[in-house]
C-alpha cells in the first residue's frame, strides 16, 4: 500500500504554535496567546442561558440545512443589515464557515478545477483546496495597495491563468483589508463577466471600523455566501457558521450536507438564534478590539515593525523583515524566550510570508500589554 505524499498540504501553522503555546502553558507558563483569531469572552449571557435551557430536552439531529428558526432569523438579518429578500430554505447552518467551504468547493466545481485565492489570505484556503483535489491560482496583493483586491487583480490574474471560482473574504485574514462598496461590486461584475464563480468569505462582518460591512448578496445572487458565529459573536468553539446558495447550487449543496454533515451541531444552532439578536453585546467586544487594534498597531510600529492597520477583523499584519527572514523561527523563538505566540506570516503566504508576523488583537487589553512589553524585551537581547 503507498500512502499519499502531503503534496501542497501544509501545515495551519497558527494551530501548531497553538499548540506549543498550550504545551508551555501546561507546563506552567505565562504565554500571551496571539496567535489565533478568537475573541476571549464566551458568547452574550442570552446565548448561554439558552444552551443551559436546552440541556434537559433531548439533543437530537435538526433539520439537515438547520433549524427552521435559525434560518428564518439570517434571513431577517440579510432584511435588516443588507437590505436584501434572502429565503431562508437558501440557507443551510453549517460546522463554522470551515464546512461551508468543503460544500461550495465540492457542490460547485468539477474535480480539478481552478480557484483563485489571494495571496496573503487565509491559510485553509489553499490547503482545503490542495487536500481535496483542486488546483488553487493565487492573486498577489500588495500592502501599498492596502492589501485589498481589486476588479483589475482579478481580470490580470485571469487573463495570466483561467480559473472557475474566486474565494475571497472581506474584511480578511490575516491583513484586515476591506473592499469598499464600489469595490466589491467591481469585483461581483468582473467575476460575472469572466463566468467566474465568486465565493463571498463574510465571516469577520460586523467587524468592519471604517463602515457597515457589505455583502456580495447586494449586487449579486450567483455568489455563494459564507459566514460564521465564530468572530463577531465569539463563538469560535462552538463550530456553528452558515451558507447563502444561488438556486442553482443549492440542491447539490443540501445533498452533500445531509451525506457529509446530516446536521450542524444542535445546542450550537440554539445558541446562535439567540446569538444574531444580541448584538450589543458583540458592539461592546467590537469597541474594545477597536482599542487593541490602535494599541496593538502603535506597539508594534514603535518596536520597529512596519505594520499596516486594517479595515478590520482583529490583526496586525506586521512586517518583520528588519529583524528576521525566517518568520517561523522568529515565532518559535518569540514564543520559547518571551511567552508570546504569533503566527508566522508562511501560513497566508508561501512566497514572502517570511518576513511577516501575525498578531491578533481580539484578546484582552492586560494580555496585549503584556506581549508589546515581552516583544520590546525580546527584541533588545
Ligand atoms: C477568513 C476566514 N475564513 C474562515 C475561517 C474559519 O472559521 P470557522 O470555521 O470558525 O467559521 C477563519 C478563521 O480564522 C477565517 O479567518
């Protein structure tokens, strides 16, 4: 039997100093986690009286696209935020927006087919992408263009290499950059133009601080929409996200859920009904990410980094090339000497990651604080 090579697979390399981090902290260290994009408070007080109200009925599978009420509660926050009729019955829940991409990539392109993704973006992109047998085609950005893409990136790139999808996400990981309106709705008329399909990434919506965020499904229904509780709501572990399917997709879509999935989890989706409503609770988290984002971005522009501060999400995307050109061993060391864990920029960026740092700043302020000062030691040695 010959097993499989990893092939383009790498490594999240987030998860992997996670892990360290987590090992060290066992071991009875002080480590400042920056390395993963999660909030550190749990969901609003509602959403976990809910679950804890839900505990003695039984558990069971919910209907395979989700809960009727919690579709009919995103389609009346598409009314509400967006201003656009969506049915709920286009809607499935999903296992966090990571199983959403699984059913758009396998409910909407033929083996082998071609997707573009940014480079930097999201490091499950590409490696989704790679474990399941498609070919990823990667858009440079650049931060003097303020790392957002463009109608012209994609008609270049395209006419470089063709490709059938484009899966981008708005505000993204890790530079925080957002397209602006007419930005977005250039890139919904070029993808049409080119019979590109586009997959909308919406998952750090509501964390936009330059304006309200905008949804693909403004300009477009061809575009699937993917979302999730995981940011906004800080409900990262609880692994609830959804879907919005064109009419086209959408059976496919179903039939792959009710064979891959059945279901997202139950107690999730009753905690995230209760989740879309509480949004002043996740108003008061966004103003505090508001406060790191400026201290984060002084700290580390102070300390010597050139770091552009994004439209949102919660990253720092930092250039460290003045101290380092292997980010990865600059992250372990950072994490062994100091205690603070960072994601080296190789996990968005295969070709000059090297030289760029991650750091989340949706932890506390005290937690923040302390990393600016352990880096400012770290960096003296
Ligand atoms: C751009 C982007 N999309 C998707 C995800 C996956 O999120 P989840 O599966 O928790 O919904 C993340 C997580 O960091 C992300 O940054």
């Amino acid at each position: 039997m010959t097993a499989i090579g990893s092939g383009g697979l790498r490594p999240f390399y987030s998860l992997e100093i996670n892990a360290q981090a987590q090992s060290l902290k066992a071991q009875g260290r002080d480590i400042c986690f920056l390395e993963q994009g999660q909030p550190a408070v749990p969901p609003a007080p509602k959403v976990r009286e809910a679950v804890k109200a839900a505990l003695d009925g039984p558990q069971g599978y919910t209907h395979f696209a989700g809960q009727p009420e919690l579709r009919e509660g995103l389609a009346q926050y598409y009314a509400d935020r967006h201003g656009v009729a969506v049915a709920a019955d286009s809607i499935i829940a999903t296992m966090g927006s990571s199983a959403g991409f699984i059913l758009a990539f396998l409910g909407s392109f033929a083996p082998g087919a071609k997707i573009a993704v940014t480079r930097p973006g999201y490091p499950a992109y590409l490696n989704t992408l790679e474990g399941m047998g498609f070919r990823a085609v990667e858009i440079p950005l650049t931060a003097e263009s303020g790392w957002r893409l463009t109608a012209a990136d994609i008609e270049a790139a395209h006419s470089r290499e063709r490709f059938d999808g484009l899966l981008f996400a708005s505000p993204a990981n890790p530079t925080g950059a957002a397209v602006t309106r007419e930005g977005l709705a250039a890139i919904v008329a070029v993808c049409a133009k080119l019979g590109v399909r586009l997959i909308s990434d919406e998952i750090y919506h509501g964390l936009d601080y330059r304006g309200p965020s905008v949804s693909a499904l403004e300009f477009t229904r061809d575009a699937i929409v993917i979302n999730s509780f995981s940011k906004y709501y800080c409900m990262t572990g609880w692994r609830i996200g959804w879907m919005v399917l064109p009419d086209d997709l959408l059976r496919r879509a179903q039939m792959l859920q009710q064979n891959l999935f059945i279901s997202a989890p139950t107690l999730s989706q009753i905690a995230a009904r209760v989740a879309l409503v509480e949004r002043d609770y996740c108003e008061e988290q966004k103003a505090h990410y508001a406060g790191n984002r400026t201290l984060l971005s002084a700290g580390l522009s102070g300390l010597g980094f050139d770091v552009h501060e994004g439209d949102g999400a919660f990253y720092a995307y930092a250039d460290v090339g003045r101290f380092t050109n292997d980010s990865l061993s600059f992250c372990k060391e950072l994490l062994e000497v100091a205690g603070v864990a960072a994601t080296p920029g190789i996990d968005f960026d295969r070709v000059s990651g090297h030289r760029f740092v991650r750091f989340s700043y949706a932890g506390s302020k005290p937690t923040t604080e302390t990393a600016l000062q352990r880096m400012a030691g770290f960096l003296r040695r």
